[in-house]
C-alpha cells in the first residue's frame, strides 16, 4: 500500500491525464470510478493496475472487500486523503474508489453468439452518457452484443463508464467501422433493423425475434444512409407531441425491450 497525500504526485497526474481520449489511446488505460463500477469490472476479469482509494468517502461496508480483491489481481493499492480524491474524481459526489486499467479491446470474430442473437448497433454517438446508457440497457434486456461504430467519443470515456453504470464490463462491446460490421452481419445472417422517424412501420409491428441487429443513429442527424440503405427493415417510434424524436439512448431502450418482449412470448431466454 502506497500513501498519497499530494494533488501532484506523479500518479495523480498520470491518472488525471487519462481523462483526455488522446491519453487513453495513447497508453491504451481508462479510469472507473464508483462502488459499482469498480465491482463489475473486477466481476468481469478486468484486472486493474491501480486502485485510488479514500477511506472517508466510502458510503458503505463493503469497500474493503473490493480493495483486497483489487489487490489479489496484483493493483497497486494507493490510499489517499480527501482532497487528493477529490482532485482526482470526475463526480459531485465521490464514495472513495476509482481504478485504473487496461483497456480491453475485442474483433467481430471474438464473438460467440447464439443461433437468434440480439445485437445493437450505435452509429456516430456523440455524447457519452448516451452511449453509457445505452450499455446499460443493452445489458438490461439481454443483447449479446453492442457495436459502437464510426466512434464520435470512446467507450472508455469515463463518463460512458459512469452512465453504464459498470455495464461496460458485462455486455461484449467492440468499436468498429460501419462497413466492416455490415459485412459481418450479412455473413452471418443479422437482419438489420434501422431506426429512423421516416420509417412506416412502427417497431412493435415487426419481428425482433430471430437474429436481429438494431441501429440507431447520431443524436442530430440519425443514422446515415450507409445505414439506412443497407437496412432489412426501417422501423419508427410513434411520436404523438410536438418533438420528432426521441433521445437515442430513450429510442434503443424502447427497441430492446420490444425485442425482449417478443422474444419472452416466444419462450426465448434472454442472454
């Protein structure tokens, strides 16, 4: 266990440093920081290099276990005081953790999927607590899989991180470009079904139980006509107000669990 009691200790400001996309390339490390978050990660085989931790900001009991796990995969333990933390968290209100770690990168052959998978496609994402939240329903309703492609922000931002609520850890996600994850869904057989206001048929009028890969698009723009031409089926989201779409994140929940919903009634499980 290493004590740090200055903002400007050279961890510090290398972890700090990992809040900026070019860093987290560059050194191929992200941060997590929350209770949850650095569960998951260490429930899913992320092995940390680092664990920040604070004692008095912890809301719970259970902290220490989570500490000893880190330890036991061989993360530096590094005991700070509060205001070390503080500098060093991205939220209003820290509970004590945050890890750093290798970022875990996968290809579309990696995959193993079922005979009828359920995927998601997130084309172009601009801000990360969409694309957060999206991983965290993605993980709600059982999708196999989540293609982030033709990335606007990373996957290992840290506030995809925190709006994943950990989910980045328990759903397969991959970053890949549009055309190679085109090409892949046709060789195996993956409908696309294209989410776009213009569409004709509402999404509860089509079916989502077979194997299925549901896009959706940029915040402003949708889903580009890449997509919307290489498309099985358009589907659209009534909108009975004023406003002629929803949020992203609010779309693909929508979409999932219809696909959940189907698929229940047919007596398929869920992943």
């Amino acid at each position: 266990m290493i004590r740090i009691t200055s903002p400007h200790n050279p961890r510090v400001k290398e972890a700090l440093a990992l809040r900026d996309r070019s860093e987290r390339d560059r050194t191929g490390l992200f941060l997590i920081e929350g209770y949850r978050e650095v569960r998951r990660a260490l429930e899913n085989g992320i092995r940390p290099k680092a664990l920040f931790y604070c004692p008095p900001l912890f809301l719970g009991e259970n902290e220490n276990e989570l500490i000893q796990r880190a330890a036991a995969v061989r993360a530096d333990l590094l005991a700070c005081d509060e205001r070390v933390f503080r500098k060093l968290s991205y939220r209003d209100r820290p509970d004590g953790l945050l890890a750093v770690a290798p970022q875990i990168h996968r290809g579309l052959d990696d995959l193993v999927l079922p005979a009828a998978p359920l995927l998601l496609v997130c084309e172009r994402i601009e801000k990360p607590g969409n694309l957060g939240t999206m991983l965290r329903s993605a993980d709600a309703g059982g999708v196999h899989a989540v293609l982030v492609c033709d990335r606007c922000t990373d996957v290992f931002n840290p506030n995809v991180v925190r709006s994943s609520v950990g989910a980045l850890f328990t759903v397969p996600v991959m970053e890949v470009a549009s055309s190679d994850a085109l090409a892949w869904l046709r060789r195996r057989g993956i409908r696309v079904v294209a989410a776009t206001p213009s569409a004709e048929e509402e999404y509860t009028e089509t079916d989502l139980r077979g194997p299925v890969a549901i896009a959706v698009g940029a915040e402003q723009y949708g889903l580009s006509e890449h997509w919307l031409r290489a498309a099985d089926i358009r589907v659209r989201i009534p909108m009975l107000g004023q406003c002629d779409s929803l949020n992203v994140s609010a779309a693909a929940t929508l979409l999932i669990y219809e696909a959940v919903r189907q698929r229940r009634a047919k007596g398929l499980s869920p992943r």
